[in-house]
C-alpha cells in the first residue's frame, strides 16, 4: 500500500477568509500582498471575487 500523503491547510480566522466586496478592499488586500490591481483590471477582478464569493456561498451551503 502506498502511503498518502497529509494535506495540512493552515487554520485561519473567518476575516481572512473573508474575500473582499468593494475595490477599496479588494486593493487593500492587493497591497498586503506586495501588488496593486490596475485600473483597467478591476472590473474584471471585482466579477472574478464576486463569482468566489457566490461560489463559496454555495459549497457553503448558502445559495441564495
């Protein structure tokens, strides 16, 4: 038998799991990491976060 290995995921408070709603967050969030989202991007980011967001909603149990 071959041995599998452990996935260990970190355990994280529900605000940084939190993704953000608005293009303030969503930059806030960009420059903790180092990086800004230009501006011709953001709608694009601000559809892609608001398709996560529904998409954990849904594995979460709560589509609405």
């Amino acid at each position: 038998m071959v041995d599998q290995p452990q996935l260990s995921l970190p355990i994280l408070p529900p605000e940084a799991l939190a993704l953000p709603t608005t293009e303030v967050e969503a930059q806030a969030a960009a420059q903790r990491d180092g990086w800004q989202i230009p501006p011709a991007c953001v709608p694009g980011v601000m559809g892609n976060l608001a398709l996560l967001a529904r998409h954990a909603a849904i594995f979460a149990g709560n589509a609405a």
